[in-house]
C-alpha cells in the first residue's frame, strides 16, 4: 500500500499546490511517486504538469484510485473542501500537511482547518491528531542575530494552541513562482541563485516527513 499524505487547508494561496508538487518531486528520488491533482475546480497541479517537466505522473483524484502501487501518494486539494470530504481524505492518509504563512490571516485559516479535524477526531475517536503538522510556508529568512519575528511569533502560537509542527520550514522567494510559471521543480528554474536552497527547503520537510510516517531515511 502506497504512503498517503494529504495536503490541506480551509484558507487558499497558502503554497499547498507548491508544496505537493515538492514534497512529490523529492519523493519520486526515493520511489514511485503519483501527485494527485484533487483540486477539481483550478486543476493546479494537472498545470504545472504539462509541460510534462516534472519528474512524477499527476492524475485526478478519480485516475488515483486505481493505482495501487505506487510507493507515495501526494494529494493537493482545493481550499474550500467540504468537512465530509476533508474527513474521508484524513481517514485515507497517513500524513495531513497543513501549510500556513506565518500571517495571523492565514494561521487562522489553518487553525480552523486543524479544530474541525479534531472535534471530528474527537466525536468519531479517529487518531488523527497524530499524523496532522503545520508546515510554514512562504517564511522571509532572518539572520542568526535577527530572526524573522513573524516565523518566531507564528511559532510560538501554534504551540500555545497545541498544534503540532515541522521543524523545517519554506523560504519565501520568487523562485517558487517562476517554478510553476515554467512547469518544472524549483531546482530546474535557471538564473536564480536560490533554486537550489528553495528546493533543499522541501528537502528537509520531505526527511521530516518520512520520519513521521515511520518511513527509513
Ligand atoms: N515559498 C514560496 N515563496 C513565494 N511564493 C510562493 C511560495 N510558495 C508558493 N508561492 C506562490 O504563491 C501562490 C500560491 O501558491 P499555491 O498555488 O502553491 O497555493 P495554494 O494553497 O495551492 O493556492 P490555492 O488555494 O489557490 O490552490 C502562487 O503564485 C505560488 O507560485
Ligand atoms: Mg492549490
């Protein structure tokens, strides 16, 4: 059976679709990777794929599931997903990534994403607390002796409120956008000097991702 992990999120623009197609890039080195596309109104990642540059199959959320063998699912979804469709992703996965920027706006947005979860957890006793985590995404980088105060502060609320976390983090850089401009991997996006940085950044949210799941590094 392939490793499951759900991209999700009430709040849209958070870097959900840009996460999937990472997280899947840097999977794909290690198995048979399928990104699937659950975004059905934009079609986002069936985009980004068509310039047929990215090194793992898309398909639709219907395509999905027939294919069995893969070794990692990645599916992204559209903001707005109805709580029962939300409920039966997070039955099916073994991973619920809920990506955020550190802005109150979009905390916010993930926060009710993760209570709606665990009301339901609670009400139904699903363990899903144990496999959501809050990924910060578009995070401007500070310096050792300044670190970025809205990461610091996003930080810290999301562990006043309980809500488990990524210790890795996604730069902010525009590389990003180019990447899904041009259809390919931010480490593919030529002239910027930190393609190759931004792509390490999911590097490092795939490895804690791995651990999560009880996957071997
Ligand atoms: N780390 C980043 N730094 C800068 N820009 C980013 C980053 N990640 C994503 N973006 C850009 O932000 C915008 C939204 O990202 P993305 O489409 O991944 O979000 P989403 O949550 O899937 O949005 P939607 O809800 O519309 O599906 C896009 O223009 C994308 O290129
Ligand atoms: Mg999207």
């Amino acid at each position: 059976m392939p490793k499951i992990i759900g991209i999700i999120g009430f709040k849209g623009g958070v870097g959900k679709t840009s996460s999937a197609v990472h997280l899947a890039g840097h999977l794909a080195e290690r198995g048979t990777t399928i990104a699937v596309d659950g975004d059905d109104r934009n079609r986002s990642m069936m985009t980004w794929a068509s310039a047929g540059k990215l090194p793992f199959q898309v398909m639709s959320l219907m395509e999905a599931l027939s294919s069995r063998d893969a070794d990692f699912l990645v599916v992204d979804v559209r903001g707005g997903l109805p709580d029962v469709e939300l409920f039966d992703l997070a039955r099916s996965c073994d991973l619920l990534l809920l990506p955020a920027n550190p802005e109150m706006m979009s905390l916010d947005g993930m926060r009710r994403t993760f209570d709606v979860l665990t009301d339901e957890e609670e009400r139904t006793g699903q363990p899903w607390r144990a496999k959501m985590a809050a990924l910060l995404t578009m995070v401007r980088p500070g310096t050792p002796d300044k670190p970025n105060r809205k990461l610091v502060e996003a930080q810290a609320a999301l562990s006043a409120l309980s809500i488990p976390m990524l210790e890795s983090t996604v730069r902010a850089s525009e590389a990003f956008k180019d990447a899904s401009k041009e259809g390919v991997l931010v480490r593919d996006v030529k002239g910027s000097h930190l393609a190759a940085t931004c792509w390490e950044d999911y590097g490092s949210v795939t490895r804690e991702c791995l651990s999560l799941m009880g996957v071997k590094a």
